[in-house]
C-alpha cells in the first residue's frame, strides 16, 4: 500500500515538474523575463507539485 503511494506522490511531483518546465519554456520563447518565469515556475511546482505531497507525508506521520 505505502509503495503505490509514493508511486502516486513520485508520478504527481514529476508531472507538475514538466508541466512547469513546458510552461517555463513556452515564456521564454515569448520573450519573458528569465528570473520572473524561473521563480513563477518554482513556486508554481511548490505550491502544487511538492506542497500536497508535504501535507500528505507530515499528516500520515502525524497519525502512526
């Protein structure tokens, strides 16, 4: 059960890794500000890549 977890938290994180890369890289192509688009990217992927992942860890912790 614990492994299809991370398997799922590993696939989530990814996914949103290369969703804000594309999105980085399609600002860039545009003619946007390279540190503006760098930060928005990573807080973007924190924000919805890693945070869930976070709540998830620290609370299934929390309750063992």
């Amino acid at each position: 059960m614990m492994l299809i977890a991370k398997i799922i938290g590993t696939g989530w994180m990814l996914f949103w890794f290369f969703m804000c890369l594309s999105l980085m890289a399609k600002l860039f192509k545009e003619g946007s500000d390279a540190f503006g688009g760098l930060f928005s990217a990573s807080m973007m992927w924190l924000i919805f890549g890693f945070g869930p992942i976070a709540i998830v860890k620290f609370g299934w912790r929390f309750i063992q």
